[in-house]
C-alpha cells in the first residue's frame, strides 16, 4: 500500500528548485446521532429557540452531575467498528479545564488519555487507487454552547442548546497528503457513520466539523515538519482552500530561510488565508483530570458483540459485493455505494430490472435531475419503484430509449407509473411491422428524389428516412425495427 | 414546654406517633429557641414561617407511616433546597435560589420531615472552624468565642444548642465528625456511594459524603435510614442493600475485632485524648470485643495527599462560579475582566487558596509530582485498610488531636488548621464509613469525641459498637445557655 500511496500523492508545491509535500493530519468534530445529550436527558434537536433544550446539567447549576447516554457509548463503539477500530473496553472521561461564557461547567468532559475507540483505518478510493489512512482513535465528548456577537451591540449572548451534545473526535494520522485526499476521506468518514446511523454528517447544522493539521517537508524527506493546526473549519471546500493557503505560507515561510513556529490558526473565509490564533507558549494548560462525578467506563464483550451484531454492510464490502454480483466497474460501484440512501435506491430498482440499464439510468439521468433540484436522493421525485418499471419498459421493447425520456421528465414532476403515463399518452413503441411497412412506404412515396439520390450512391441520407419515419411514428416506433424495414426497401 | 426540646429525634417521633406532641408543638419549640439563639449565628437562612406552616399542615392530615412525622430539621446550607436560597456560606451564591432539591433533602421531606432553615457552615466546605463562611462565624454552645469546628459548624451549634432535634452536614474530610467532636455530638460519615451527592454543592466530588448529625446513636441510625439511597442522578451512588439500621441496633459486640492503630498516637497529642482513648478501649473490651494492635502504615501521609486530591477537584468544581449564569457578577470591561473581579470578590481567601493549590498541583509538568502520586497514596491508604480488615471489624481512634479552640486563634495559620482532621482525612481517602460520638471533656470542659471506622457498607457495625460504648460513657451536655 505503501509504493502505492506514493504514487497517488501528486500534490506536490514547487518553489525554486524544490519540491515540497504536504503532510495533512485532521481531527473531525462528528455529532453523535442522539435523541439526547452526552450527560443529560435534554432534547439535540436542531434550530430550537435559543436555551429551549437546556437541563440544569447542562447550565451546570450547582450540585449537578453528569450521568453517561448509554445510547452515545454504543454509538461511538459501532462507529468504531466501522473505523476497523481496536474497541476500549474501559475507557475514562476527563475534566478539560478553560474558562469560556458559553463552557457552563468551566470545564469540559472529554477523554484524554484513555478514549474509548482506539487505532483503525478507512480506505479512500483515489483516482489512481486505494489508500489507507490510519486513525489514532476516537474519543467522545461535550460539546460547549454558542456565543452570539452580532446581536446585541453591547452584550454577548450564550445559547446552551449545543450544550453538552455528545461529539465523537476522530483523529486520524498525518496520512493525508493533498486537499483531494481530504476530500475523499471526509466524505468516506461520512458516508460510513451514515451506513451506521450514528453521525447525519450534516455540515451546514454543524454536525461535522474538522481542525486541520498541516505541516510541509521537501519531498524524500522522512522527519515531519512542524505543524500548525487550523481550528473549527466547517465545510469541505473551507478545508481545502484552508490547505492550499497555509501549505503555501509555510513553503514561503522555509524557502525565505525561516522556521514554522507551531501555533493555532483560523481560517478566514471572508479573505481566504489562515492567520495566527494562539502560539505554542500562549497554548491552554487544560489541566486535565478524570472526571471524579463519573466512574471510569468499563464496557462488556458481550456489550460489544450485540454492537457489531448489529453493524450493516458498509461501503468498503457493499462495493465488492457490486462489483462481484452485478457486474459493475470499480467506479460505477463507487458512485453506487458513496451514499447510504443511494445504494439502497440502486438495490431496490434492481430487484426487479436490468442491472446495466438501471446502473445507467441512475448514475445518468436520475442523478442529473436530483442536482438539477437539488436534492437528496431520499427526496427523488421518483421512487425507486417506479424508476424500475420505466426501465423494464425499456428492456422489453415497449418504449424506446427517447420515450422513456419524455416519461422521465413527466415522473419528475408527478411520481407516477410509468405504465400508466405510457398507456394515457400513447406512447408505446410501435413494433408491429406491418404497420411500420406502411409508414415507411409513405416516407418513400413522398420522396421520390431522395430515393433516387440514395440509390446512385448518397447513403449518408439512410438517416434522414430513418429520421422521416420516426417523425411519422410521433418517434414511437421500433428504432430497430424502422432500420431492417428500411434497409430492405431501399435495396 | 421545655421539656420538647430535651427529647431525642427518636422520642419525638414516638411522642408524635402517640399524639402526646402535634408537629406544631414541636416545630414551635425548636422555632422559638432558634429566634432567641440568633447570637450563634447558626441559621444563614431560617424558614420558620413555613415550617409552621407545613407543620399545621402534618397535624390536619398527619401521617404516622412515615419515618420522621412532622418532625423539623434544619439542614446544612449545602444541600440544594427549592425555592429556598442555598450559600454554600459564600458571597458568590449569595442570592442563589434553586428550582430543585437535594436527593439526601427530598428524602428527608419524604419521610415527613419539615424544613427549619439553612445552617451555617464554611465557604463551601472549606474550613475547619466554622469561619470562613462569608455569613459570619458560628459560635459554639459550649462556650463563648469557641469555634464549633467545620466545615458543618452551625449544624453542629444548632444541634448542640437545641435549635433542631437533629440535622444533616457533610464530609469531606472530617466536616461532620470534627464539630461533631468539638460540640459533643453524634456524627457519622456514610461510606462513600451510601448518600447521594446530587444537589449538594460540589467541594471535591470523590470525597464529598452526607450525613447525619444527631443527639446520640438512636437519632443517628434512624436519621441514616432516612437519607441514604440509590440514586441514578448520581453516577458514583452504589445499589446495594441498604438496612434499617435503627431497627438493628444492638449493644451486643462480644467478640468483635477492634483495632487500635498505632500511627494514630501522634506527637504532640495532649494526654487527655490518650486518656479518652484508653477509656474507649477499656469500655469495649468490658463490653466483651477483642482489642487488637493494628498498623496504617501510610496513615502519615494521608494529610498532604488530601489537601492535594480535594483542592484540585475544588478547582475544577468551582469553575462554574463564574457570573456568567447564575449568582454574583462584578461588572467588568470584557468577559475576562468580569470573570476575575466576580472570582475575586465573590470568593473568600481560604477558597482562593485552595483554587490556587488546585490549579497548580493539575498544572501540566506538575500533576506527576503531585496529583497523581497523591492519587497513587490513595491508593495505598486503601490498601492498609484492605489489609487490617482481614483481622479486624472495626477501627477505634479518637475523632480529632485536640478539643475546640477560641475563634480566631487558627485562623492565620491555615496548616495548623489542617492539622485537625488528621484522624477524620484518611476514612474520606479510602471511601469508609466512621462515626464520632461524644466520649468525654477536658480540663477546661470542651467536649471529646472518639472515632469508630468501620468496613465500606458495614454502618450497622461502627452504629452498634457506638451504641454499646455510648452507654458506658455516659456522655452528660454541660450546656449552660450562655448566649441567651
């Protein structure tokens, strides 16, 4: 895997004579997919009013206490196993201390030196490739609340909603060696806690967030470079271009003969560049320690193997099982299994339909119209089982290709039987050669003087009678059938 | 009338049962006393009012299943109480009301009980003498300008002054059985996991315990029967089988295993508590136990794996008094600058201090040396209970090396302070159960007390032996109503 990563890693920066890598670590803020918070009984639902779901814990009112969601443990452990992660069967939660409006409790409960997932990987499927990235461990926390600046000239506002919601940070290894890369592992990491429901993976409501390691070295170099970690970035492309920029200024900064000094940055999305935060010295002493209110969390085999009883098929076996029954290419498969709701809509329209047409009409038109309206596939205006009845229409002659178009574009916008929309409109192929015969002696008759050029050598025109005749048919008939005719009658 | 108020916790529940007292009647005595003690400085806030009221109440539809009918009790102001101001004794919750209550409080007011008034006690715990409450000392019954020992000193004042017929403190490291010591009551401090810790104001959550505070062993078994319970509020709570310890008290200790460790013979220590000590083993021998040598080898170093454990869990614990949500706010220029003067205003200087040692001894390049290795001598204090339990059923020492002292006079020399709960800090350490009762006076009158540590869970045990030794004592109250 190794020579092979080496190959797929063609993000190189040149400056001078120099060739630079870039050598990417991140650790993803994913929320626990939960009805209730990490410590406390309080609602996780998203764009409540502002400190409608907040507990007594939450708000950390005096002689409060955290008792663990049992229901959060056994998500961070399923999404363990999807990680092919080593699971902890005791693990600690610790007090990281900081003081911050919005950090009810002056400290916030996370693990520190016992997580409860610890290494596994996630296997990206790169233009050229597979690589494994390794992840260092997954551990669950708090998340804080939210302070609001820009209402009150005066007076900064705290909504505790997101108080105490239980996150999973999952760090990888510095592994990641191009803004693509990240790209396609943070869409792999989610698309396997959609698989297990246990993150929706929703970046816009903040489900899913990342800091991003980066550090630079001269390419064959073996000791890492120092990194600067940029905090709380919440989109893909964010993290990207977040990259791009702060790989650049570290080249810059190396090739001009300095030194990178390790800090934290933000990203400014409004000017594109990261800028310094807080550096090393100026670094929180968080003075972690367990948790005295909870006792160390001790979990079963057997707590365990009811979870990965559970596990669904995912993405990574999903894909071989698609290429390997259906028939499809790697890439075909790919696009099938990225999304949960996506591999789910392909199994039931080939449950009873034709594997390659159905592959195409998914991945062709139907994935065109859901960007078209913007929507997720669990949103299509056409069901899965109607989409299947359109494509044995198809597979057994009674629309053409064309047709099956035009009834494509009427389910879009009323998800009805396609049988039915064929039989009301008429539109069913006509392949009774009879009555094609007749059609294609009237296209003949009215063209005496084509005929005559086709017979002394223009061929070319074969396809404006093919064309003739369909027009005839309202494009109904047998495109197939139409071409024998012809070819017969113009011998 | 008088006479209400000599009663036990026990007889007046008797004396209710059979309709020789109402609610009213008592809850009148102990209100009325309480008006005219106001110079102890026992009561942060009373809530008299409705204890009468809620005591009519008892008397218009009593209930007499229940264990504490009508019976009032004030409570130290630590434990949570709705819709009643709760202090902590400090300036930073100083107009704090809770919307809820205290499991170990709730349990009380289900059995019948009725709220008094919140009781006096150090800033958050912290203290040995009843004076670092930001409300002011509490002075002792037993004498004028006397401390009543801490952290629960105006529960123990208010006890010993007949202000309640019983009340409940808190341990952390010795706060209910040291003023149970210095005052001349009973004090028992339950194994850690007996009470629930939800709703009382956090000083270091792996040491903090409930417990009862009562005029002798009766009142205090029945009064542990009350308030201890499994609670799933309160992640360190433990379900196991919890007796009616009342009902089970025995005198009978023939053949029990008592222990006397030998590290408990400080330097320094005056001989009227070697005396009372002896007289503790004497009685229990009479009694028919077996008294046997025992060594704590690591008892030394209980005292300063203390005062690292529980200042840095206070550390952390108290970093939600920060003005932000609830209590005190000093206005400031930004969120720092409010966060310092509304830290540094509302807290008082023995709480800064043990912020202070709690911060650093957490601090990265620190918390090996010292929070860690404290946590390791924890551990081996455990163990050298672990190990003497093998061959005994209990352990007998004295509650504190000294008796009580005049205000003021420890008050600049916080180790010194410290130094009273070396025989009550390491039972907190190792999660046991102990009880002081009152076993004696020295020369100058103060009460004595001796300690009894028992195996975790083993309450009925430590409560029997006590029970057997507290009737040989005979311990007479020489309470003369100074401040009245």
């Amino acid at each position: 895997m190794d020579v092979m990563s080496q190959k797929i890693s063609d993000y190189i920066i040149k400056r001078n004579e120099n060739n630079y890598e870039v050598i990417i670590g991140l650790e993803v803020h994913a929320q626990v997919l939960s009805d209730s918070k990490l410590f406390s009984t309080s609602s996780t639902k998203f764009g409540a009013e502002p400190n409608t779901q907040v507990s007594l814990v939450d708000a950390a009112f005096p002689g409060m206490l955290p008792v663990i969601n049992e229901f959060c443990i056994k998500q961070a452990v399923k999404t363990g196993v999807g990680l092919k992660a080593k699971i902890n069967k005791r693990s600690i939660f610790d007090r990281k201390n900081y003081f911050y409006a919005d950090l009810p409790q002056g400290y916030q409960i996370s693990q520190y030196k016992n997580p409860i997932v610890g290494e596994g990987s996630v296997i990206l499927d790169l233009p050229l490739g597979e690589k494994t990235i390794g992840i260092e461990r997954l551990h669950l926390e708090q998340d804080a609340g939210k302070s609001i600046h820009d209402i009150d000239p005066q007076n900064t506002l705290v909504d505790l909603n997101r108080s105490g919601v239980a996150l999973m940070e999952i760090v990888s290894k510095p592994d990641l060696r191009s803004p693509n890369e990240v790209n396609t592992y943070i869409k792999k990491l989610r698309s396997i806690m959609r698989y297990l429901g246990t993150c929706d993976g929703n970046m816009q409501e903040g489900s899913l967030r990342a800091d991003v390691n980066v550090s630079v070295r001269k390419k064959g170099e073996k000791e890492l470079g120092t990194r600067c970690e940029i905090k709380n970035v919440n989109s893909i492309k964010f993290m990207q271009m977040a990259i791009e920029y702060e790989a650049n200024r570290q080249v810059d900064i190396i090739e001009e003969g300095g030194s990178i000094d390790q800090e934290t940055r933000l990203f400014d999305t409004k000017k594109n560049e990261t800028r310094s935060m807080r550096s090393k010295e100026d670094a929180h002493d968080y003075r972690y320690f367990p948790d005295p209110d909870l006792l160390p969390l001790e979990i079963t085999d057997d707590f365990i193997n009811n979870i990965k009883k559970s596990i669904p098929e995912l993405p990574d076996e999903k894909k071989k099982r698609f290429i390997e029954k259906f028939n499809l290419s790697a890439y075909e498969a790919n696009i099938l299994v990225s999304d949960i709701e996506t591999s789910k809509y392909f199994e039931e329209v080939i449950e009873n339909s034709d594997v390659k047409i159905s592959t195409n009409w998914i991945t062709g038109e139907l994935f065109a119209l859901l960007n078209d309206k913007n929507l997720e596939i669990s949103k299509s205006p056409i069901s899965a089982k109607n989409l299947s009845k359109l494509i044995n229409l198809i597979k057994d002659g009674t629309i053409s290709g064309k047709i099956a178009k035009s009834v494509f574009e009427i389910m879009a916008t009323e998800d009805k039987n396609p049988v039915d929309i064929v039989e009301e409109k008429g539109l069913k192929q006509q392949s009774d050669p009879k009555e094609l015969e007749k059609l294609i002696d009237k296209v003949i008759n009215e063209n005496p003087d084509k005929v005559q050029e086709y017979k002394s050598g223009k061929k070319k025109l074969f396809v404006f009678f093919v064309g003739q005749a369909m027009k005839a048919s309202g494009g109904k008939a047998n495109p197939q059938l139409i071409n024998d005719i012809l070819k017969k009658k113009l011998r | 009338m008088s006479n209400i108020l000599d009663f036990t916790l026990v007889d007046l529940v008797e004396k209710i049962k059979k309709k020789d007292l109402s609610s009213k009647e008592i809850t009148k005595a102990y209100v009325e006393r309480s008006e005219k003690s106001k110079k102890l400085n026992t009561y942060i806030t009373d809530d008299f009012k409705n204890a009468l009221k809620k005591a009519d109440n008892f008397d218009s539809k009593p209930d007499f299943n229940k264990k504490l009918p009508g019976i009032p009790i004030a409570v130290k102001d630590l434990f949570c109480t709705k819709n009643l101001r709760t202090t902590a004794g400090s300036k930073i919750l100083e107009n704090f009301i809770p919307t809820y209550e205290s499991t170990v409080t709730n349990n009380i007011w289900n059995e019948g009980g009725i709220l008094l008034g919140k009781l006096n006690c150090d800033e958050f715990a912290m203290g040995s003498s009843n004076e670092t409450s930001f409300f002011g000392n509490v002075q002792s019954p037993v004498g004028e300008k006397l401390v009543p020992g801490g952290s629960s000193g105006g529960s123990a004042s208010a006890l010993r002054a007949k202000l309640t017929p019983a009340t409940i403190g808190t341990d952390t490291g010795g706060s209910i059985r040291q003023p149970a010591s210095f005052t001349g009551i009973v004090g028992l401090k339950p194994t850690y996991g007996s009470c629930s810790r939800y709703g009382i104001v956090a000083f270091a959550s792996s040491l903090d315990q409930a417990g009862p505070m009562t005029q002798d062993v009766k009142d205090c078994s029945l009064l542990l029967s009350v308030i201890s319970s499994y609670d799933n509020n309160d992640s360190t709570s433990i379900n196991f089988k919890r007796g009616d310890y009342l009902k089970k008290l025995s005198k009978s200790i023939k053949g029990k295993k008592i222990g006397i460790p030998k590290e408990y013979r400080v330097e320094g220590m005056p001989k009227e508590i070697e005396d009372l000590w002896q007289k503790g083993i004497t009685i229990a021998k009479e009694a028919g136990a077996e008294i046997l040598d025992i060594s704590l080898p690591n008892t030394n170093y209980a005292l300063p794996a203390y005062y690292i454990v529980a200042p840095a869990e206070a550390s952390s614990n108290l970093a939600r008094y920060d003005g932000v949500k609830y209590g005190f706010r000093s206005k400031g220029k930004n969120l720092i600058d409010m966060y310092e003067k509304t830290r540094s205003e509302g807290f008082g200087n023995e709480v800064k201090r043990r912020i202070m040692i709690g911060t650093y001894v957490l601090s990265s390049g620190y918390y090996d040396a010292y929070y860690l290795k404290a946590q390791k001598v924890r551990r081996l204090i455990k163990n050298d209970f672990d190990e003497v339990y093998k061959k005994v059923d209990a352990i007998l020492t004295p509650s504190t090396p000294s008796s009580a002292f005049k205000i003021g006079e420890k008050t600049n020399d916080p180790v010194s302070m410290y130094l009273n709960d070396i025989f009550t800090v390491p039972i907190n350490l190792a999660g046991l159960p102990a009880i002081s009762i009152p076993a004696g006076h020295d020369e100058k009158g103060y009460p004595l007390g001796l300690q009894i540590i028992g195996k975790a869970f083993d309450e009925q045990n430590i409560l029997n032996i006590a029970y057997s030794l507290e009737e040989e004592i005979n311990f007479k109250n020489k309470i003369d109503d100074w401040w009245m």
